[in-house]
C-alpha cells in the first residue's frame, strides 16, 4: 500500500530519517551545533501526537522523551537505572524506563526518545546493553496457532522481571509459611500507572492493559519507540565505534537555506485528528529480516536476492584489505530499506539505486577513516582485479549510484507544492557520490580523510 504521505511536502523533507526509522528505530543524527537536529525528534512526535497524549501548555508531546546525555556516563545505570537497597530500597526506575513502559501503552502510536549530544560520553559503554537488544528484534510465533506474528515485534528484556514483581508487593504482608511478600499480581496498565503515579488512564486499550508482559517476561524494547541520538562530532566528544556505526542508521545534516527558518516554529505544533493518523502510520515498521521482504514481494524476490549482494560485494572489492568491509547486517538493512521503499510505491530499479546510495552514506562512509597509505591500491592487486584506480575512495566513488533528479514519486498538479520544495532544498541533500568526493579532497589536502568533518 503506498503511503498516504507520499505525495505531501512535510514527508518529501524527511523522506531519509523516515526510511531509515522504518529500517531500524535506532538514527544518529550528525551535524554543527544548531542545525536542527533535536528539533526534527520533537517536531516529529507533535506531527503524529494523537489528543489523548497532548500536554495543555503545548510544548512537550506525550510521546516525545529527552534525555540529556552526561559527560560522566560511563555505564548502563543512569539510562536503565539499578537496584538499590538504601531507604525504601527496590529497583529505582529512569525517565527512559518509565518511557519505555509508556510506549507499551499505546502501540499504535510511534514513541521518541532523543539522547541529545549523545557522544558526551563514551556511546559503548552507557548504550552498550541497547545496541545489543536491538540485535533480538524478531517476530513472534503466535503460542495458539505457531505462525509469525507480523504485528508484533519482540526483543530480549532490557529490565528483568523480578523489579517489576516487586512492584506488585504488598509491603508488611507476608506467606506466614513461606515469608515472601504477598503479591497483588499488577497488569501492565496498573504498573504503568504506578511508575507514572497516576490514578487512572481512560485511553489505553481495554486488551493491552489486561497484558502481563512487564511481569512474565520483563520490559523489551517496544516496536514503536524510534531511538534517535544527537551527535556533534568535535574535540569535546567520543568518536564513535564501528560496533556502534553498524547498529545504527546515520544522517548528516549540515544545515540548509538559511531562510527556511522562518516559519519554522509552527512545525512544533500539534495537527488534526486525520494529519496525526496519517503520521503514525508513516512510521509504522513493517520488516525485522531480509527474509520478511522477500515474501512480501515475491514478484521480486529473485532480483533482489541476485541484485543486492552483487551491489556490496562490487564495494566490498574496493574495500578489500581494509576494516570497512560490509557484511550480513549491511545486506539485511539494505534489503529491508528497498522493501519500505517498494511498499511506497516506487520502481524496483529506482528503490534499489537510491537505498543502495542511502546505505553508503548511513552505514559504510561513516565507519571509513585512515590516510593516504590505507586507501591505496598495490599493482598487483588492480591488476587482478583490473581496476584503473590509484585509490579506493576513487573506485568507491564510481561503484556509488547515480542518483536522479528526486521527481519520480511526484506526479500530478496536486503536488506543486511539493515539487517546489524539492527544487529548494534538492541542493542540501548530499548524495554518496559527493560524500565520497568530499572525503577524497580531505585526503588529498590533510593525507588523513574520514566521514565526519
């Protein structure tokens, strides 16, 4: 089914965090202080806030979460919180917990969680648990019938059920056979409730607030929360990893025209009922496995399983020798962006051209960093491969696509207003060939060269 937003202006704009929040909930947004970054996460949660979950002041959207990245975060504790026995004692639950547990409420809804200046401290060690979970992402089998729940993704506990157990206690009561605590057996909704210290919640759906998951099977990383980190990359910040790198999708953002800042500040406001539905359903994920495409568009299957590997082993040639090679995980999220992109209705030839120029600028560019020595091609090995490159950036730069003028998907009079913005804003939207040329002139200017400015 093509997406209703397609054709509208707003969606055109962030048609590349979109795609990319439907390939994986974890983004890194890369740029200049004031660029817009952390703005974009709010702006997107006002877009698709339904009225149940809008505050009354109309600045923070019931489905929009900052945490403000420390400097002096160097483990799990201050994003998943701990266990402590002092005072009252018990697990002593974070804003990103109680955040999460939120999302469990209200599934329909997509959930923003921006970790602002995320690399303040060393991203590996505070966030380390997370890029694991994210791994775990997988449909369900239904216990009744077997077959893979499609609607459903799930992944390993991030909180273990034991602190939500406690929860449900009743303090000074206790089996006088046994001692334990006697326990009133809270539904998801009634922890919720607890954790938020809420008397009631009139607009969770009757079913989910009847789940039991928190205590059964502890706290996983909901399907509709969209992880989305800031990131300057300067003296004062953590370089990032390629572990990190490989779990996530980066976008850079250099800025724009200045003068589209005017206006801007309506951007933050929250929409009609129709509008906030349609911007739900926009980030609504459909795929966790490469696999999963290929069924829902059998009529394709077979190109995609010869096209796509033969698009990053051409690249893995040029990188050949180095650490920047790409593999399985590489492939499955390049699978999975072409699947987001034919469900949109484009071009199989198209999806595969402007994913495969996507990828390289989210997820191979930016793990490539060295000097001249490592990207230079010995003579034995061009002449094997018969390549007449001196460097593996200039071949790089040729494997990139040719990306075409971004028209395609507008197609009637309805949609000047967003063939216009195109136009206005084509000339910011940097494309992998230039990204590579921008990196190839930092080496041959500084014999050193890598993604981030």
């Amino acid at each position: 089914m093509v997406n209703e937003l397609k054709i509208s202006s707003e969606y055109i704009k962030y048609t590349d965090i979109i795609t990319a929040a439907k390939t994986k909930p974890f983004l890194l947004l890369a740029g200049i202080s004031g660029t817009g970054k952390s703005r974009i996460v709010r702006e997107f949660a006002f877009k698709s806030c339904p009225k149940y979950l809008q505050d009354k002041a109309g600045t923070t959207p019931g489905n929009y979460c900052m945490i403000e990245v420390k400097p002096n975060w160097h483990d799990s504790t201050e994003l998943l919180g701990y266990y402590s026995r002092l005072g009252k004692g018990g697990y002593q639950f974070t804003k990103f917990v109680k955040f999460l547990v939120k999302a469990k409420m209200f599934p329909t809804v997509p959930f923003f969680v921006c970790l602002d200046e995320m690399n303040l401290a060393p991203v590996e060690q505070y966030f380390a648990e997370i890029l694991s979970i994210l791994e775990t992402r997988k449909h369900p089998k239904n216990e009744e019938t077997g077959e893979v729940d499609m609607t459903m993704v799930k992944t390993e506990p991030i909180i273990d059920t034991l602190y939500f157990r406690e929860l449900s206690e009743i303090p000074h009561t206790r089996n006088a056979q046994t001692g334990e605590l006697f326990s009133s057996n809270l539904t998801d909704r009634e922890i919720y409730l607890k954790l938020f210290n809420i008397k009631t919640e009139s607009d969770i759906n009757e079913e989910v607030g009847k789940r039991t998951d928190l205590t059964t099977e502890g706290l996983t990383l909901p399907d509709n929360v969209v992880i989305i980190g800031t990131v300057n990359m300067d003296d004062t910040t953590h370089q990032f990893s390629r572990k990190v790198i490989d779990r996530a999708m980066t976008i850079e953002m250099n800025g724009g025209n200045l003068r589209n800042m005017f206006g801007g500040s309506k951007n933050l406001e929250y929409l009609s009922g129709e509008e906030q539905q349609k911007w739900q359903n926009a980030f609504a994920r459909r795929y966790v496995t490469a696999d999963e495409v290929l069924e829902a568009h059998s009529d394709v299957a077979a190109e995609l399983v010869e096209k796509l590997p033969s698009q990053l082993e051409e690249i893995n040639k040029a990188l050949k020798g180095t650490p920047f090679e790409v593999s399985y995980r590489v492939l499955n999220e390049l699978t999975i962006m072409v699947g987001v992109m034919l469900d949109e209705g484009k071009e199989l030839d198209d999806a595969i051209t402007q994913s495969v120029n996507n990828i390289l600028l989210m997820k191979i560019l930016p793990r490539i960093e060295g000097d001249a020595e490592m990207f230079a091609l010995s003579r034995e090995y061009k002449s094997k491969v018969d390549v007449p490159y001196d460097n593996r950036l200039e071949w790089l730069k040729e494997l990139a696509p040719d990306i075409k003028e971004i028209s395609s998907d507008i197609t009637t009079s309805e949609n000047d207003e967003a063939e216009e913005l195109t136009e206005k804003d084509k000339g910011h939207q940097q494309i992998a060939k230039e990204k590579i040329q921008e990196m190839i002139d930092r080496l041959n200017n500084q014999e050193f060269t890598r993604f981030w400015p």
